[in-house]
C-alpha cells in the first residue's frame, strides 16, 4: 500500500495528524529540507498551497501534489485539473 505524507503548516498539520496521516510542519525557509526528508519514506507527498510555490526541487519517483491551505489554491487547483481532464476551461455564470 502506497504511503501518503502531508507537509503544512501547523494548523493543517494538526488535522491530518488526527485524522491519523503522516505530517509534517514546515515553513518557507525550510520546506525543502523537510520535503527531501519526508520524500525518504513517502511515496505520495501533498504540500499545503502556500508551501508548495517554496518547493525548488520534487523527486519525480513521488507523486506530489498542492492542497488547499488557508492562504488558497482550491479554487485554481480544481479549475486546472478540469481543465486538464476535459481539455478545454469550464466557466459558470454563477
């Protein structure tokens, strides 16, 4: 079974680690120490948003993806895969 890791800041890390997922804290500073570290033993890495663009380097033998965080990325994230699963962009009047 494939292992899944969060990397967050603290508030986002507190609700995986309750919901029983591995995490761990990270900051801008040093999100790349902490990725190489949880990169050893995970083998799917979801960074929160706001630390995800701080990431200069991934190992493209991990799946890693951007979560939503307080600071955003929901709405673009979502809207970028339906765009890359249907081909085109969807837009509502809503």
């Amino acid at each position: 079974m494939a292992k899944l890791a969060v990397i967050g800041d603290d508030m986002t890390v507190l609700g995986m680690r309750l919901a029983g997922v591995e995490s761990s804290i990270a900051t801008a500073e040093n999100i790349q120490s902490v990725y190489d570290k949880v990169a050893e033993s995970a083998d799917m890495i979801a960074v929160t948003h706001g630390l995800f663009e701080s990431l200069k380097k991934k190992d493209e033998k991990k799946i890693t993806v951007s979560i939503p965080d307080m600071t955003g990325g929901g709405g673009d994230m979502i809207k970028e895969m339906v765009k890359r699963v249907v081909g085109f962009e969807v837009k509502s009047n809503g």
